[in-house]
C-alpha cells in the first residue's frame, strides 16, 4: 500500500464495454509516455482472448501493457487480490520514472484500487464448498434469490451471473450475520488512495449498443467457440471462473449443454447491453469523473498532460 505523501499520480480511464477504452489508453500511453494497467476482470486471465477483447498484439507492443494475462482462469482474481497486483504494477512505474494509466471497466477493481475494500473475514473453506455446490446444485436464480433475502443491497447491485460476487457475499453474511453491503457502508470508501484524474468514455446509447453487437457477433464469428473448446480440452472445467464472464458462459453452455448457438449469441448482446448499462451507473455515481467521447483524444490527451505535467 503506497504511503499517502508517497503515492504517484494516476490517470484513471474508466467506461461502459466496447465503448473503445483500448484504443484511447493506447494512444494516450503512446502520446505522453505513460505505461496502461489494466482494471478489466477477464483479461488478466491467460487464454481467455477472444471474449475478453484482448489488446491486440499491436496493441500490446504500442505501450506497455500490465496485469493482462496474470491468472489462470481457474484461479479466483479477487478485487484485493487484483488491488494487491496493481499497487505493485505501479510501484514498478513510478520507479522507472514513467506514469501509469489504470483502464478498464471493472468498477470493484478501480474502487479497490483507490479507496481499499471493507474488512471482511477470512474465506471459510468449507463454507465456500457448500455454497459453490448448492449453485451448481440450484442455479443462480436461486442463489441471488437468496442473496436477496440475506443482503438485499447486495444482491441489488450484483446481477445474477456474477458468480464469485454473489457467493462472496453470500459468504459474509452467512459466516458474519452482517451483510456486506452494510460493512461496506461503515467503510465509507472515502479518502483516495492515489492523487487521481478518472476519464470517462461514453457514446450515444444507441451507438454503443451497436458497437456491443457488432463485438459481439465478431467475436462469436472469429472463433470464441473454438477457444472455449480449446480449453475445455485442455482440461479447464467448465466451471473455472474465468467462464463465467459474458460471452464464455454462453460458448460453454453451446459446447456442453448443447444450447443453440444463434440463442446464445443473442444472450450474449442482450446481457452485454444490460452489463454496460450497469457500468455507466456504476461510475456515473462516482465524483470527479471527466466524461468524453472516444473520438475526443486531444481533450483526453490535454486533461492527461496537464494533470501529470502542472508546471508546464
């Protein structure tokens, strides 16, 4: 954890899926020599490439890239976990006299980055098994069903998919008997760790949600079965966390449940357009953001240089 007179300063770039966070960060990292840390929560997973929209290699090599490809996909990346990494990841920047441009879309990554997390207890093993089998068991239905019953300002937040969260959650209350929305009040998640300027990327409704479409159906056209197939293959249960996330569910149920591969897809978009509305609540209801169009690089570049470089 960075001492508060120590911490180097960060450019946060933050926005709804597809809305072209890369493309922005890259150019921004190219333009003022800064270093990209990414705060997406499926593309720290090694192998899990199509569906996560992966920087492309050129991407990749046009400015240094952290925290893409440090797990593997059967392995829990927690928000402390990814926190943990981050600090480190931009630590190492600060040392090399370079800045650090944190990107993504994954809003408990970024506010654990910056504000911590709540106390909560150690994970229960035993606790944890019953509840992963009790969803495999029931579905998630009715596990955020419950969630509701136990935390419902928990399970308002989290939709029903998000597996690791709602167990979590379900975790805490069920070892506790306080809810986790109501530790994380008590929180306050108030003062920041890293002097900050957070970016904002949006689009036009309607522009967005075609861009989502169009990702979507390019991924699923350009060999997202094929990958999910890959690892499977290769041993990777279809459980594996990594497989939870949009787009890889739904290749996994098509791959192993024989589900129709058009219906699926069609899944996919929908569940992308309510996950980037989500996104756009989420950070929206944060302080302090700068909101720009994706095409409006001077501006971002302008905001970036001047918080970085004040005297100039």
């Amino acid at each position: 954890m960075p001492a508060p007179d120590q911490a180097p300063p960060l450019v946060l770039l933050v926005g709804p899926t597809a809305v072209g966070k890369t493309a922005a960060a890259v150019a921004i990292c190219q333009a003022l020599g800064a270093e990209v840390v990414n705060a997406d929560s499926v593309q720290v997973y090694r192998g899990l490439d199509i569906g996560s929209a992966k920087p492309t290699p050129d991407e990749l090599s046009a400015a240094p890239h952290h925290l893409v490809d440090v797990a593997d996909p059967d392995q829990e990346m927690s928000a402390a976990r990814w926190a943990g990494l981050a600090d480190a990841a931009i630590a190492g920047i600060a040392a090399r006299r370079k800045r650090a441009l944190v990107s993504g879309g994954t809003g408990l990554y970024v506010k654990a980055l910056l504000h911590g997390l709540a106390p909560a207890p150690a994970v229960d093993p035993a606790l944890r098994q019953r509840l992963r089998e009790e969803w495999e068991a029931r579905g998630q239905a009715a596990m955020h069903a419950r969630l509701a019953t136990l935390d419902p300002a928990s399970a308002a937040r989290l939709h029903p998919a998000d597996r690791q969260r709602v167990l979590r959650a379900l975790e805490v209350v069920l070892q506790t008997g306080q809810p986790l929305s109501a530790r994380q009040a008590a929180h306050g998640f108030s003062a920041s760790r890293y002097p900050c300027l957070a970016l904002g990327l949006d689009r036009p409704r309607e522009e967005l949600y075609q861009r989502i479409e169009v990702r979507c159906c390019q991924m699923w056209r350009g060999g997202l079965l094929a990958e999910v197939a890959g690892l499977l293959a290769a041993g990777l249960p279809p459980t594996a966390h990594g497989l939870h996330s949009l787009g890889y569910r739904q290749a996994v149920a098509v791959l192993t449940q024989g589900r129709d591969p058009g219906e699926a897809l069609e899944e996919m978009i929908r569940q992308t357009r309510a996950y980037a509305k989500r996104q756009l609540t989420w950070f929206r209801a944060l302080e302090g953001i700068n909101w720009h169009h994706p095409d409006d690089l001077p501006g971002l570049m302008a905001r970036a240089r001047a918080f970085w470089n004040p005297e100039n």
